[in-house]
C-alpha cells in the first residue's frame, strides 16, 4: 500500500486529497495546513489525520502532493525531498528558477521523483492533439478569469499565464530567441494583466495574454500550422482541427474539412495524481518533471524581467 499525503489544502489542496482518497492501493495517511480548522475540516471529508506540521511526516510517507503557496515550495519539497518522498509540487515548481534548480538537483540526488502540476497537460482536449501538431508556426493564447484572492502572492504570469507557456514549450521545437512583455497591476499589487510576445529560434511565434480580472472565464489556445489549424478551448474541454485538402480540379480552391471533439466526463486532477502514483511506483519520470517545469519558469522570469525593465 502506498503512503500518501497532501500538504497545504486550501480549495485545490482538498482535491488532490479527494483524488488519493479515491484511489485503489493508495493509503491517505494525513492531510497537512496550518490552519488546524482547514486540516481538520478536509480530514473528515477525506477520512485522514489532520496535521499542521510537515515535520510530523517523516517517516510515515512514501509521496506528498504539496499545494501551499508558490511561496512556500521551495522550504517544504526541501523538507521532503531530503527525507526522500516523492512529491507532486502544483505550478508553478518554485518562486523561482533557481530554486527550482535546487530542487531538481536535490530529487536527483535522492533518487526522488518530482513531478509539477501543470494540469492542461492532463486536459485530454490537449493530449489528443498528440499526431496532430507538429510544426507550429503561430500560436495564440487567451486565459481569462475573475479576479479571486488566492494565488495573488505571484502575478498573473505565474499565476495563469504558466499553464500556457508550459503547452507551447511542448510543442514548439526551438529555443526561445526572444521575448516582449507588457502588463499592468490592477487589484492587487502585482502585475494582474499581461500579454507576451514569444519568438523561438525556428520561426514560431506565440502570442499569449492572461488577466485575472476579466469578467468572464476563458481558457482558449490556438495553432497554425501549415494546412492545419486548431482551436482547444480548455475549459470546454473541445478541439476543432480545420484541414485544408486540395480541390479535385487545380483551378479550383482547396477544401477546408473539419473534425470536432469533446471530452465532457474528463477528470484531469485524478489522471494528473494517477500518474503521479505510477511513476512512483514504476520509478519512470513523470510527464512534467522538475527540469520541464524549470525551462518553463525560466521563460516566465525572461517575460517578468521585460516587464520590470519598462
């Protein structure tokens, strides 16, 4: 049986725990958080102990998913690391790349696996887009939500933008050559709206804007790529792939035949920790892992330095 806990668990805290509780072979042995109210209260829903220490861990875990403030990553997948559990760490890995850094080399060291949690990798509108993006050349990217307190310790681009960035560096084959960024505080006082301009070395370019202080919700990406064009809209789970096939007769236009798909009863949390509890057990690295996850917040320290430097 693996031993497992969650640490920090606030409103997405609860569902990881809610995920490992439901998993078979898996054992919920505590749930962690400061606030002894929220620990005990989640403990109950879930059936699991109520800690509000870390340290108190030690020794009765085999993996941890840790879902505190991106503020507080770094300190705590320390903490389990060196007493070496694997962890599942939410988006972004750390507040920085550097301290990401460290934690990769810590993992290693200690033959731990730690995986991040960028959740639209798991979004299964993206994972069937696998066979069917393969050279982008124009990306585009909108993610807009009302604004909510939580998460407002980092700016939008660590806070939102991160899940995009992290989709585009998977599928763009080249280096980031060069990057522009424009963003504005609005209700908090870091940067709550921002749009980003990303060049890669193989002539692809991404266009991407995140605010959180939208009056709607939207969550849309889009490809182009040559005779192929695809829209994912995440929250909606769906994707529509336009083909372009050439006419019978030459002088004619081509043909633009469209595909739709929907994935309504898709639960990318559970298939995010159900990978997370198979690379545990089988020792493969995880989809996303530290290094992946480091690349990403690099780009997005390149984007906030733009924005610093205006």
């Amino acid at each position: 049986m693996l031993r497992a806990a969650v640490v920090g668990v606030g409103y997405l805290g609860a569902f990881h725990a809610q995920k490992y509780a439901s998993l078979d072979g898996v054992d919920l042995v505590a749930v962690v958080d400061r606030d002894a109210a929220r620990a005990d209260e989640v403990g109950r829903q879930v059936g699991a102990p109520a800690l509000t220490d870390v340290a108190e861990l030690r020794g009765k875990v085999d993996c941890v998913s840790l879902a505190v403030p991106t503020t507080a990553h770094h300190a705590i997948a320390v903490q389990l690391l060196r007493d070496r559990v694997d962890v599942l760490v939410e988006k972004p890995i750390t507040s920085s790349a550097q301290q990401g850094r460290e934690l990769v080399e810590l993992a290693s060291a200690n033959d731990c696996i730690l995986q991040v949690g960028h959740l639209e990798r798991f979004n299964p509108a993206i994972r069937s887009l696998a066979g069917v993006i393969a050279h982008p050349r124009f990306i585009e990217c909108h993610r807009l939500a009302p604004f909510v307190e939580r998460g407002t310790e980092v700016d939008v681009i660590l806070d939102l933008m991160i899940h995009d960035l992290d989709i585009i560096l998977s599928v763009v084959d080249g280096e980031v050559e060069s990057v522009e960024a424009v963003g504005v505080p609005v209700l908090s006082d870091k940067v709550d709206i921002a749009n980003a301009r990303i060049r890669f070395s193989n002539g692809a370019i991404a266009n991407v804007t995140a605010s959180r202080v939208a009056l709607k919700r939207e969550r849309k990406i889009r490809f182009f790529q040559s005779d192929t064009y695809v829209a994912v809209d995440y929250g909606e789970r769906s994707v529509r792939i336009f083909r372009k096939r050439a006419a019978q007769d030459p002088d004619a236009m081509p043909h633009i035949d469209m595909e739709e798909e929907k994935f309504d009863d898709a639960d990318p949390l559970f298939d995010e920790v159900e990978a997370f509890v198979r690379s545990v057990r089988t020792r493969e690295q995880p989809l996303v892992d530290g290094a992946t996850a480091v690349r990403v917040l690099e780009v997005a320290e390149r984007l906030r330095d733009t924005l610093e430097s205006e």
